[in-house]
C-alpha cells in the first residue's frame, strides 16, 4: 500500500517528473542527486544561469515567439499563421502593422520611406503542406523535426567545481527537450580520445542516452576538441537524415583549433553552439608559433616568410662577398631585415595569443561562458526543505522497520544517497537529520545483507533486486556493499531450484 507522505513528497515527485527516478534501475549513477539539485535549478527560469543557457536549453525547432515572448510584444496586429518574413508595405492601409521601431525615425524620413513604400512589415508565410501522418507515425523521425551532434568533453578536469555534474544537467535537460518533439541526436564523448557514437530519435533511444549520459565519469586526458569536431562533421556528412544539424559542445576546456580548416568543412549547413564552463586559458608556445610561421596562409604571416627568405638570401651573399666592405653592407641590410622579422613575429604571436584556445568562441554560433559553480548557489537548504527531509527520511526509516516493497527500498536507497551528498556538499546542520539519515543507510545495508532470510521474509528478493540495491548502496570508495558468500549461495541455489521446478512443469505437459 503506498505511503501518503512518500506518495506526496516533492523529492520523489520532482524526481519522477525528471525522469531520474526510472533511469536508476540498474545502478545508481555516481553523486546522482547532485545533478538532481542542479537540473532542479535548471528547471527554474528566474535563476540567472538558467536565463544564461536559455538559448540551448529551450531551443525549439519552430522560430515562432510565445505569447509572453518579446519578439511577440513588438510585432501587433498579426494575421495567424505559422511563419512571417519582413516585407515592404503595399498601401497606407498597412501603417498599422508595421515594425514599431520605424516610429521613432524623424518625421521627414518617415514620410519619405512612406511615399516610396519602404517601411517594413511581418508577412505571413504561406502554410506548407505535408501528407497526413497516421497515429503510428506521430512519434516516428521526421526531417523537419531538430537534429543535434552533441558533444561531451569527459577530460579529467571536469571533475573539478562541479563541472561534471553542472555539464550532465545541461546534457540531460537538452536531451529531454528533444525528447518532445522525438528529433534526431547523434552523441560522443571526447577527452584525448573520442567516444563511441550513440544515436537517439525515439522515445527507447533517448531514455538509454539520457541514462547513459548520466552514467558518465571524467577520466579522460586532454581535450582533442578539433578532432571531436571533424568527427562529428564526417558522421553529419554520411548521413543524410542528419542534413543541417547543428553540433552542440559541453566542454571546459580551451583548445585550439584550426578555424581555417573547420569552415569550409562546416560549409553553410553545420552549426556550431558552444557552452564551456570555467575559465580555463592556454597560450601558445614558441614551437607552435614556428610551425604556424611555415603553414600559416594569412597574408602577415606569408610577409614573414618573404623576410625570413630574404634573411637567407643575404646571409648567402655575405658568405660570398669578395671583399669587407661588400660584406659590412649585407651584414647591415641583414640586421635590418632580421629586426623586421623579429617585430613581425612578435605582433603575430600577440595576436594570436589573443584568440588562441579561444577559436570555438569565433566559430560557434552560439557560445555561452558559464564560470564555476558555487556550492552555496546550489545546496541551499531552506526550512520547508528540511523539515520535509526529515519527515521523509522518518517515514522511510519507519516504512523499512515494518513492510517495504522493493519500491520502498529503491527509493529508500535514493534518498539515502541524496541526504548523504546534502551532508558533503553543504552540511546538513540538523543533528537529527543526520542521525535519521544514518540510521535510514544503516537498515539499508542490513536488509540488503540479509535479503529474505531474517525478519523481512516477506521482501522476497530476486538475485537481480539485490545486484541493483547492491549497486545503488554503491559509496565514494567505489566499494559496493557487499553480499555475504553465504547469500551468494543460497541466491544460486534458489535460481537452481527454479530452473528445476520449470524443467519439470514442461515434462509434465
């Protein structure tokens, strides 16, 4: 029978309505509740960093504005319709539906663009017709429908200011707004090496990626975004449906990358839409510097390379010079000539110090800085929350002595490992909360090492609820609670006897 106030609660609410809460059948991802806090800040859209990664996190496939939206305050008197474009006026009749802003010109020009018919206007489109799709194929891939390449940077210091968590949130709450509209997203992660690809376009495929997603670490060394990004451009490229996708990157790194390779390669179709969290820099060292020197196409850097070839020629000449005062001329053009290559060479690397690791901001469309996370901006606990913590983790605690279903430890074995982060994190400063909470892990563990066999025998547990509760009680060591060798056994043996029992039943008929 299910708990009121379990029932009611706002945690486990809030969860379900997430979607975390079906995404941890197997196994409980990593400070999974801490990307819980921070996609709940997400969800808000009076948070500033919510306003700040607007333009991706509620990026639609339709341009149309919402009724509160300010494009939809400076356009009035629109017809309906699904799509307008800018247009000349045809008569004066068309005064009212202007673009506002062409009010506040002087009155002379006014008038003038008005005898010559050159304000601007919203026209509505044209509808476009498509065929009549049938009920099956309401959720099945459509062209028109978004299609993003997303990549994820999982190099190892991600792990640092919550970067990790703070990316997994973004990718989450990206991945379930597409999720909507069932589009197509391609996805890879990438650190010095990159990942395998995974793809989603119905309603199956984005609950695997958004559980994987959720499942990732950052281990990896290095940031080989360039690489990332030709790979994603090839698999756009290879794909038809993927046609006009843009590619969203989730990374806190800054690396360079060759822009004059990547546009043509991008061509008009290929997006690019960048959020990089921290404020990590790198500057470029004198062997780069070189090498850019003898590859570089920019007309300053092929005027270094002419000096560079003059400096040769005249050191040539000054080897053979038939006399001292030949060579006392060369030695002084040549002196001149190296200066000008040293002051150029300079000015090049100022300049391309200036943008250097900083080249996907110049190539993104979108490119959105977000600094580090503060823990106080996350983890606040007001009273309402605490008092509705701890009569939670009490009625847990209670519902745990008594009768739990295997519902009722799942999401036990969840609140535990959210009171657990709550307590690192920010320091749950309620002496009974703690104790509660401690208590609530404590009878978790002893179910979960007794399984059936003692005073819960009526919680029959399949071997495959207590692997998963094993998982789920998985701490910061990375060491599971373990199951007794005794467990093991008896969990065999039962699988056994079931086998048997089966095996028998079919002779039987």
């Amino acid at each position: 029978m299910p708990h009121q106030f379990t029932t009611e609660s706002t945690f486990f609410n809030r969860m379900e309505e997430f979607g975390f809460f079906d995404a941890i059948a197997d196994r409980l991802p990593e400070e999974f509740t801490l990307v819980f806090e921070i996609a709940r800040i997400l969800e808000d859209e009076s948070k500033p960093l919510t306003q700040r990664l607007a333009p991706i996190l509620w990026q639609k496939s339709s341009d149309i504005p919402s009724p509160h939206s300010p494009e939809h305050d400076i356009i009035p008197h629109l017809p309906a319709s699904e799509e307008y474009e800018a247009a000349l006026i045809d008569n004066l009749r068309d005064i009212a539906r202007i673009y506002p802003h062409q009010f506040l010109l002087p009155e002379e020009v006014f008038y003038q663009k008005l005898v010559e018919r050159s304000l601007w206007l919203p026209k509505p489109k044209a509808p476009r017709n498509y065929r009549y799709q049938t009920e099956s194929e309401d959720f099945a891939p459509d062209s028109r429908k978004q299609k993003v390449y997303l990549l994820f940077d999982t190099s190892k210091s991600m792990q640092e200011h919550y970067r990790i968590h703070l990316a997994k949130a973004i990718a989450f709450f990206f991945l379930r707004q597409n999720r909507k509209e069932l589009g197509t997203v391609y996805f890879r992660t990438f650190d010095a090496e990159i990942g395998e690809l995974k793809t989603a376009n119905d309603i199956h495929g984005f609950e695997q990626l958004i559980s994987e997603a959720m499942h990732l670490r950052a281990l990896g060394r290095g940031t080989a975004m360039e690489k990332a990004l030709l790979t994603a451009i090839a698999d756009i490229r290879s794909a038809s449906m993927m046609g006009e996708a843009e590619i969203l990157v989730i990374t806190d790194g800054a690396a360079h990358i060759d822009v004059e390779k990547l546009r043509p390669l991008l061509g008009e179709t290929i997006k690019i839409n960048t959020v990089k969290i921290g404020t990590a820099s790198i500057t470029p060292d004198a062997k780069f510097l070189q090498g850019l020197i003898l590859t570089g196409t920019s007309e300053e850097i092929k005027v270094v390379r002419d000096l560079q070839q003059k400096l040769r020629d005249l050191e040539h000449q000054i080897q053979n010079a038939g006399s001292e005062s030949r060579r006392g001329v060369l030695r002084s053009e040549a002196s001149y000539i190296a200066k000008q290559v040293n002051s150029q060479t300079e000015r090049i690397g100022k300049k391309i110090a200036e943008r250097y690791g900083r080249e996907i901001e110049d190539i993104s469309s979108t490119f959105i800085q977000i600094t580090d996370l503060v823990p106080q901006d996350i983890f606040k606990l007001s009273e309402d929350k605490t008092e509705e913590l701890k009569a939670l983790a009490a009625e847990m605690l209670s519902t745990l002595i008594n009768e739990p279903s295997l519902e009722d430890l799942k999401k036990a074995a969840l609140l535990n490992d959210h009171l657990e982060m709550m307590a690192d994190h920010h320091g749950i400063e309620s002496e009974e909360l703690t104790k509660t909470a401690k208590e609530l892990q404590q009878l978790l563990e002893k179910i979960l090492k007794e399984g059936g066999d003692t005073s819960h025998q009526f919680l029959e547990l399949s071997e495959k609820d207590e692997i998963q509760l094993s998982k789920m009680m998985q701490k910061k060591s990375n060491a599971m609670v373990r199951i007794p060798l005794a467990r093991l056994i008896k969990l065999m043996l039962r699988k056994v006897k079931r086998a048997v029992m089966r095996m028998v039943k079919r002779k039987k008929k």
